[in-house]
C-alpha cells in the first residue's frame, strides 16, 4: 500500500513540475520552439515534384549557404541522421526529402521568426537515395542535395 501511494505521490510531483515549467516558459515567452508542422498533402507525396508543390515550393535554387551534414554510408536506414545549417538571412522552413522513399518528404520544420537555420532529425531511408535539404528563407526557397548509400534498409513495408 505504502509502495502504491509513494509511486502515486511520485507521478503528481512529475505532472505538476511539468506544468510549473511549461507556464514559466511561456511567461518568459520561450513557449514557441521550432515544431514539425504537419502539412498531410506533402507528407503524402511520392514524388518530390509532387511535394514541393504540395508544400507550394517556387523552382529552389542551389544555395552554398546551406550545409546539409549526412553519412556517405548509412549502414542502418532506420535511423538515418541528418543536420542543416544556413546562414541565410531569415529562415522560415527547413524540409527533409528522400527522393527514393515511398513517401518523399521526411521532415519538414516552420522555425519561429529569430530562429537560427538549424536542425537535426533522424531519416529512415529504403534504399541509397539522395536526401534533399530545403530551405525557405526571406520568402525564396533553396536547396541542396547529396548522396547517401544504405546497407540495410528502414522503410520495409
């Protein structure tokens, strides 16, 4: 009995330290951090002509001022990592896509106004495919891509 009411006491100190924090943050105005924004048409696509246009993408321009962090080899596919970094002015979105996925688009990010340009996620990816990074900044959007081999894939359906 005395474990049951510890473990109770436990879960109710948890949840309430949860929630002091949460409204000190947004007392603090901290309460906004980059979320992944779910945009279903996008997620959908099977193609990446099919996604950037689901996720209303102007023709991307190569940009050198994206720096977009993946393994040459990935030796597990299901958890892929992936990094982009910009030092563009004003970044607005960042987007993940896997051109050989079933499903293109892997990641897609709205990062708050004042926001460094910068994420890290983990990819699954079937098969060696080239992963995509695509930025939206000020309003254009920019892109960059580079090769990436797997041994043994993550996307087994």
């Amino acid at each position: 009995m005395a474990a049951r009411v510890d473990r109770q006491r436990r879960q109710v100190l948890q949840q309430g330290s949860g929630i002091a924090l949460a409204g000190l943050l947004a007392a603090l105005g901290l309460s906004r951090p980059a979320r992944a924004e779910w945009q279903k048409s996008a997620f959908e696509a099977k193609t990446i002509d099919e996604a950037l246009a689901a996720l209303g993408v102007t023709p991307p321009e190569t940009s050198a001022a994206i720096l977009l962090m993946v393994p040459e080899i990935a030796e597990n596919g299901a958890v892929v990592p992936v990094t982009v970094s910009s030092s563009l002015a004003r970044v607005e979105q960042i987007s993940i896509l896997v051109d050989k996925n079933p499903n293109v688009l892997a990641a897609h990010f709205v990062l708050p106004e004042g926001t460094d340009g910068f994420i890290t996620a983990r990819v699954k990816m079937g098969q060696t495919a080239t992963v995509i990074a695509l930025v939206k900044a000020d309003g254009k959007f920019y892109r960059v891509g580079r090769e990436v081999k797997v041994t043994a894939g993550g996307c087994g359906g």
